[in-house]
C-alpha cells in the first residue's frame, strides 16, 4: 500500500491543502538557485488564486541535492 506523506502540500488526490486546486499547476521558486538553504515559495497558477506558501528545502539527501543543482544550473 503505498502511504500518502502527511508532510506535502498537497493531499492524496493530489490537490493543494490550501487551496484546493490540482497541485500540478502549482509553481516552486527558489529565493536563491545558488544557496538552497535561504528556502523558497509554492504558489498556485490557477487564475485568481492567492494560495501562497513559503518552504524550506531538506538537503540531508545529497544525492538529490546533486540531481537537483544539476537540474539548476545553466547548459554550459
């Protein structure tokens, strides 16, 4: 059986608790690509809709912390 985490932001039909919508439309920003650990932002892109949340970003994984800065980084 696979177990929803109680700890995302969006529910087991994935819909944001917030707000309700599809979570899919949902946008993650980082305040700084260079420096995780300053956290971020979720915002919904559902027009009209003010659902906003801040994060913090848990880098103990490093091999997700090195997929991830990859993905940020700029083709060279």
């Amino acid at each position: 059986m696979n177990k929803h985490d109680p700890g995302s932001c969006d529910d087991e039909r994935g819909n944001c608790k917030l707000c309700g919508h599809p979570f899919d439309p949902h946008l993650i920003i980082a305040y700084d690509v260079n420096d995780l650990t300053k956290g971020g932002e979720m915002r919904c892109q559902v027009p009209d809709c003010s659902c906003r949340q801040t994060l913090s970003f848990d880098l103990t994984d490093k091999e997700w912390v090195k997929k991830l800065n990859s993905l940020l980084k700029p083709p060279s």
